[in-house]
C-alpha cells in the first residue's frame, strides 16, 4: 500500500488496539516495518550482531525477555548471563533466561522508547531480513537506565532512516519425506547419542524433523491427537513435573526449564500465567502432535511437539534430566497417557 508512509504508520499505530504483530497483519507490511516508522521519534537503528548486543543486555540487569512464532509467545524474567558467542550459534545459559541465538538471522535491530499508560516502555527488538521478529527484550522498573542509555549511544548505527522495503519472507517448507531412506533413518536413530545429532541426520537424508517424524514409526515416534496439548500442560501443573519447554523461530530459540504452574484458557489461546514465565499458545493452529524418543547416552530423551497445519514446529516439551531435578519415570508414563491420533498424518 503506497500511502503507507512512516507518519502514516505512525498514525495507524496511535490509534491502534492491536498488538503490533496483529496491526502488521491487518495491513500487510512487515512488522519492523511499524518499528521503523518511529525511527527518529523514540526508535534508534541499533547493531543486532549478538557478540555486541548481548554483552550490553545483559548489563541492563533484571528484564524480560520474548521469543515468539506465528502460534506461540514465550517471556521469561532474569538476566542474559554466561553469553557463549559463535558466528553460526550463540547463546546464553542463565537458569531463567536460556537462549539459543542464531546470528545469520539478526539482521534489524531497534532500540525503542514510547509513552505507555504506565510511564515510558523501553525494548530492544530485533527482526530478520524480512521484518519477522525474531526476539525482544523489555526492560523493567528494575533495569538500569544507565546501561540503557550506554547501550544506545554505543550501538545506534550511522544510518538512521526507514528502510524502503524488506525481503520476501521464506515459504514454509512443510513436511520434506525420503521414503526410500526410512530404514536407514531408523537405523541411524536408534543408534544416535545426543539429541543434537537428529538435525545432522535428517539433513543428510534429505528430510526435515516433520518428515521424519511422518515415516519413522513406532517405537520411535507416535501420533497424538491436537487435545494432548492441553492435556500435557494440565498434567504437568498438576503431577509437578519439571519440562523444559522450546519455543523458537528460525533466529532464536527460548527455552523455560522447571514446572508449570497457573494455566488459563482464554479464547484461542492456551495461557501460562506464572510469576517469572508466562506462554501464550494458540492451540487452534496446532495440527500436528508427535510423541518422540530418542536415544542418548544419559537415557532416552522423550519430547512431545507441537506443529501447525504448514509443517512449522510450535513448541517442544521435553521432561527435565535426572541430574537437574526431573522425574524421568514420571515422565514416561505422564506423554504415555496422553491421548493418541486416530490416524497418522499424510
């Protein structure tokens, strides 16, 4: 739409009762896109590799931190600590902030202020090539400002006007099958010592993890049916269990670890209302719900995962390790009761 200018969007935005990512929707531009066009009216464009951006989050102490796809929100309260840098994958291994970072996809970055009900909101939000969020970082009463203002003043880059457009955003690759090397995709699983193998593996194979999962078969993987997903939050709140539960995009994966413990159905969404973690999942786009094992050197690791109608995976739950607290055998038999699919996907 042509007559989308920044003052326009800007105009859009004032008026607006919808979440930014709704009112990007609605329009049909990229949601950096309505960042940007506060650019110079509280936004700043800001450096979004990670070796630089983290250090300087994580010296602004106690915020918030979100990581969403199209179906599920994740925030976590802590702070970014133990930063690991990498050119290809970084992360942070803080017990309530733990991110998977992966750097080819922080392309926008915006430091942003705006007038709020409650005083001035500030976030650093960061986007990839086509204007997609890829994780956010709201400060809170008790982040520094100091640190806030260092951080804009040492990272704002020379360029600070709006973009004229951003790329075309990848199609969903949906689930990709070799049905000629299902055997040998179940030979190598059961023989894999880390979970980390499965993503080389399937790739060699010139499958994805969806694909995989449609043709590997019992006992390796199971069908479940899409009311398995309220089940499994339910019966995690309600037996105590300790998850670590992954929500992610193609740049950044978060990742909660221990129980669950106030669920509220509200509409669509499925949500988790917890003191330092709260989830906002829409179940009506869960289409797809898998039961999956894999063998690793410590035991088996057991996941439920959760994938919408185009093949894009939603969440994973695995049940946390022995050693950091979990029930292993509490576990098994919790995803074993959970409801199975009538039939398997096609």
């Amino acid at each position: 739409m042509n007559d989308l200018t920044p003052s326009r969007l800007r105009a859009l935005k004032q008026d607006a009762t919808l979440r930014l990512y709704d009112l990007a929707q609605q329009l049909g531009v990229s949601e950096a896109a309505l960042v940007e066009a506060d650019l110079g009216h509280g936004v700043i464009r800001i450096d979004p590799v990670p070796g630089r951006l983290i250090p300087a989050i994580q010296r602004l102490g106690e915020v918030m931190a979100l990581t969403r796809n199209r179906s599920c929100v994740i925030e976590k309260i802590g702070t970014y600590n133990e930063f690991h840098d990498g050119d290809h994958a970084a992360m942070t291994l803080d017990a309530e902030i733990d991110l998977r970072i992966f750097p080819r996809h922080w392309v926008n970055a915006y430091a942003v202020e705006a007038e709020g009900k409650d005083g001035t909101r500030r976030s650093i939000q960061v986007f990839d090539a086509a204007g997609d969020a890829i994780h956010k970082v709201h400060l809170r009463a008790e982040s520094d400002l100091s640190a806030w203002a260092a951080l804009k003043a040492e990272l704002a880059l020379p360029d600070q006007e709006p973009a004229s457009e951003f790329g075309t955003r990848a199609d969903s690759e949906g689930a990709k099958i070799a049905e000629d090397r299902a055997d040998t995709l179940r030979e190598e699983w059961v023989r894999m010592t880390d979970t980390h193998q499965f993503n080389t593996l399937v790739r060699r194979l010139k499958m994805n993890r969806l694909g995989a999962y449609r043709v590997a078969g019992a006992p390796l993987v199971r069908p479940l049916a899409v009311e398995a997903v309220p089940a499994l939050l339910d019966a995690v709140r309600d037996q105590n269990q300790q998850v670590m539960l992954f929500v992610g995009n193609m740049g950044c994966i978060e990742i909660h670890s221990g129980p669950i413990h106030e669920i509220k159905p509200m509409g669509p969404w499925l949500n988790i209302l917890d003191q330092r973690f709260n989830l906002h999942l829409r179940a009506d786009h869960v289409a797809e719900v898998w039961l999956v094992d894999k063998p690793t050197k410590r035991g088996p690791a057991i996941s439920v995962e959760a994938f919408d109608e185009a093949g894009n995976l939603i969440f994973q739950c695995f049940g946390m390790r022995p050693e950091k607290g979990g029930d292993a055998e509490g576990w098994a038999r919790l995803v074993e009761g959970l409801p199975a699919a009538a039939a398997v996907p096609a």
